[in-house]
C-alpha cells in the first residue's frame, strides 16, 4: 500500500502510511494514546513493544506475521522517520495509529490470518515425515522434548521454550506450529497453551512471545495457513516448499511443530 495523500487544501505534515492487518494487530492501535519502546529495527520490518506485546510495520517483502501492519513499502530503510528508527526510541501508539518519528501507519484493511480446518491431514503428515529440511531442524532439538508435544505434555514447553537464537527460537517456532495445527484440527491445546503463556513472556523474546498468543488464537503466517488448507499432494508440496522459505529456520519450525500434532492416522474429531 502506498503513501496516503493529505486531503485537499492541508498541509501534509507527516507521512502517512496505509497497511493490512489482522483484526488483533488492528485493535491495539485502538484506544487512548500511549508510548512503545522500538525492540527491533530491520530493513523491511520495525516492532515496538506495546504493554509486552509486539506490533509491527512491515514492508511488503517482510515475513507477513499476524503481530504485523503489512505494507506495499519496496523496504523500510528508504523512509524517511522509519528509517530513522533505532531500538529504544519511542513509539506513539492509539487513535488507530502507529506514530513514529514523522511516520504515521493505520491500519485500512483487515485481513484474515486465522488457521482453517485441516483438509488432507494424511497427506501433509506424509509429505512432513518425507521431507529433509523438517528432519534436519528436527535432529537440532532434545528429543525427549520433541516426544513430549507430540504427546500434548506440557512439560514440553520449559524443554523447548526459548531454544535456539534470534527474534524466534525455533523451540519457540516448533510450539507455534503444534499449537495453531492443534487450534486448526480441533484438538484440546489448553495445557501446552497455559504453559506457553505462562512461561512466554519471561522467557524469550517479545516478538516470539507475541507470536505464540498469536498461535494460541489461530493466528498464523499465510504460508501456513495455505500449508494446513491443501488438499492434493502437489499443492502440499509447494506449500511446504513456501513455508519452509521462511526465515532461517522458522518455516522449519513451524513444519515440525505441524508434524506433531497431526494424528498417527487420518482420524480428526468432528
């Protein structure tokens, strides 16, 4: 999305900026005004932590997470105020905006990013367990660990929370995905998903925090999203190959996450 123009005869005093979210991100922009510290400067990503959540603006290259306002912005580097930004300035957030330095985002679209049902479960379990991109992040975490979300065991979440570098650890990335394909099929996720609540926000980073509640809900990257909906075999595998593009290691993440909470066989509750 581009740069608003000011209406006719007013002098444009800051730049304003129109982005897509989802329905979550676009309410915390509601509300009386307050201030948000900057926690990560990117060239096609910014986020502030607004009361332990983090809300982003994205350009339209940026991982589309659902914490994010999406823009049609070529990058962020080029702009002038987001570009500026550095981590510990600060943020205005409410009134439906996100001011920063003299870029103001709104948010002018809502956009879905919830999960839907799963529809070939059988078929997505197979092209996961084929696969050697999942095998390989999967030998990169403790394997009793791994068994126990497999299990739906909450002591899982200590072992794996917080494992792993960057904005999200891909412990972190593997209990988003069990816990948003857990969400998709219908299944009881409420004791891994306490436990991620509980222990998220102490325990990794804000970002990643923000993106498990995220999960919990259902909310998830639209690669994700078309993973879970495929129903033919070659559409599961260039879905796979979408998500798996992600990040370094996230996509991965959120595969085996995918993996373990799919049923041994193709039986889903109804």
């Amino acid at each position: 999305m581009a740069l608003l123009a000011p209406p006719t005869g007013v002098p444009l005093r800051r730049a304003q900026v129109a982005g897509a979210a989802s329905a979550w991100a676009a309410e915390q922009l509601n509300g009386p005004e307050r201030l948000a510290p900057v926690v990560h400067v990117g060239r096609d990503a910014v986020y502030v932590d607004l009361a332990g959540s983090a809300v982003g603006v994205l350009s339209r290259h940026a991982t589309h997470v659902p914490c994010g306002i999406r823009t049609g912005l070529p990058g962020l580097a080029g702009i002038h105020g987001i570009g500026a930004a550095r981590v510990g300035d600060t943020a205005v957030v409410g009134e439906g905006r996100l001011l920063l330095h003299d870029v103001e985002t709104r948010v002018c679209l809502t956009v879905t990013t919830k999960a839907g049902p799963v529809h070939a479960p059988a078929a997505l379990r197979t092209a996961l367990v084929d696969n050697a991109v999942v095998h390989r992040v999967r030998a990169d975490l403790p394997a009793h660990a791994l068994a126990l979300l497999g299990a739906g065991d909450p002591a899982a979440v200590a072992a794996l929370l917080g494992l792993g570098g960057g904005l999200t650890p891909l412990g972190d990335d593997v209990l988003a995905g069990w816990l948003a394909t857990t969400a998709a099929l219908g299944r009881q996720a409420q004791p891994v998903g306490d436990r991620v609540g509980a222990l998220a926000p102490t325990a990794t980073t804000t970002l990643s925090a923000t993106l498990l509640a995220c999960a919990r809900r259902g909310d998830v990257l639209p690669e994700f999203r078309r993973l879970l909906a495929t129903r033919t075999g070659s559409d599961t595998a260039r879905a796979l190959g979408e998500l798996l593009r992600v990040g370094h290691s996230s996509g991965a993440g959120l595969a085996l996450g995918c993996l373990l909470a799919l049923p041994a066989d193709d039986r889903i509750p109804a």
